[in-house]
C-alpha cells in the first residue's frame, strides 16, 4: 500500500464511480477523499468523504488538500436548467476547485472533458468543455491529464433516455468507426477511469487524450 492521497470529484457519476473502484484496487493510494453534495453510502477503510457545499469553494480549502486530484464532474442541460447554471458545473466549478488544490499543493490532476472540446465551438456543450480546458491548463498543475472520451458505455445510476439510444446506434455504425473516425468509438466509464489513473504515472508532456487513445493505453 502507497501513502498517496486522491481527491476525487464526481464519485457518484459513471465515470466517477468507476474510477473510486479503480483508485482502490491500486496499490500507490492510501486515503481517498471524495467530496459529495450528500453523502454516497460508500463503505472502505481508504474512503473519506466530505460533504460539500459547493457554493462556497473557498469553505472547503482545508479539506481540498492531497497529492493526485480527480475531477469527473458533469451535468446535462435537462438537469441543470439552462446553460448558464449548465456553465457553472461543467466549466467553473472544476476550474474553481483546481486552482485551489493547487494553491494546497496538489501537484497533479486528472480531468474528464469531451471528444470535440472546443473553447471556439458554436455547441454550447463543447464550448463549455473547451473553455473549462483552459482554466485547468492554466493552473499550473505539474501534471496534467485532460480526457476526450467518446460515448461513454456501462451502467449509470440515472436514466438519459438519449444516452440509451445513442449506444445502440454507436454498437451499428462501430465497424465502420475506422482510422481517423476511431476516436468517435464509445468506450467504457472503467476504461476511462483506468486510464486517467496510468495517464498520471506515464511519462510524457502529451496533456490532452483523444477517446481512441484512452482505449490504447489501457490495453498496453
């Protein structure tokens, strides 16, 4: 067993989830701290949790404190409202919480963001996602990994009726997801997870990972 620290934000969502399970299985982790609006009924002996009130970001400086920190937070627009309370989730509050880790000493982050981010995208989702890059490359961190997953498959603990439609077409059209279109493969929430894990560890500048590299990665 390791002495390191995880902070993770976002254990409850699919890839989140995927990645607490991970996190504990690895051998370089001994505390791992989740930070959650209400409590997740998680019962380990590395597992600390913190509930949040993600309002007040600075309220949680003495907590957000540790060595790798693990962002995977994401809403939909039907869950949020509107884009502007959508922007607050998806792009102020993962920056908010980086650039205070890092003020703590955090040294290293993982990020979950999307295939086709794009701070200049005319789509708002993708826009949001991009733009949220940006706050987490500028922060300083002396590792940094962003993840580009594709659709993302395994079980999610509420129900996106869209999400359900789109993994049955992703399973028709996948043979012909080739070359340059492999990126747009859906790939598993635990091969997601897996690799932001081994991301961290790798020895490379390369900042940013494409879903088909994801995919690679955990399979070397």
């Amino acid at each position: 067993m390791g002495n390191r620290t995880a902070i993770v934000l976002g254990a409850t969502g699919l890839v989140g989830n995927l990645l607490l399970e991970e996190l504990e299985k690895a051998e370089n982790y001994k505390t791992i701290r989740i930070f959650v609006r209400q409590t997740a009924g998680i019962s380990s002996p590395v597992v600390e949790e913190i509930i949040a009130d993600f309002s007040n970001i600075e309220g949680l400086g003495a907590d957000i404190k540790g060595d790798d920190l693990f962002i995977c937070l994401g809403t939909t627009i039907k869950k949020a409202g509107s884009v502007e309370n959508m922007e607050k989730v998806d792009r102020d509050l993962p920056v908010d919480i980086a650039i205070l880790a890092r003020k703590n000493g955090v040294k290293r982050i993982a990020v979950v963001s999307s295939i086709g981010a794009d701070p200049a995208s005319k789509n708002y989702y993708l826009r949001i996602k991009g733009e949220m890059e940006q706050g987490i490359l500028a922060a300083g961190f002396e590792k940094t990994v962003i993840v580009r997953p594709s659709m993302l498959m395994g079980e999610r603990k509420e129900l996106r009726p869209g999400e359900i439609a789109g993994k049955v077409v992703m399973n028709v059209i996948k043979p012909v997801l080739s070359g340059k279109l492999l990126k747009f493969r859906a790939i598993h929430g635990r091969d997601v997870a897996r690799a932001m894990i081994m991301l961290l560890d790798k020895e490379t500048d390369k900042k940013i990972f494409e879903s088909d590299e994801l995919q690679k990665i955990v399979k070397s």
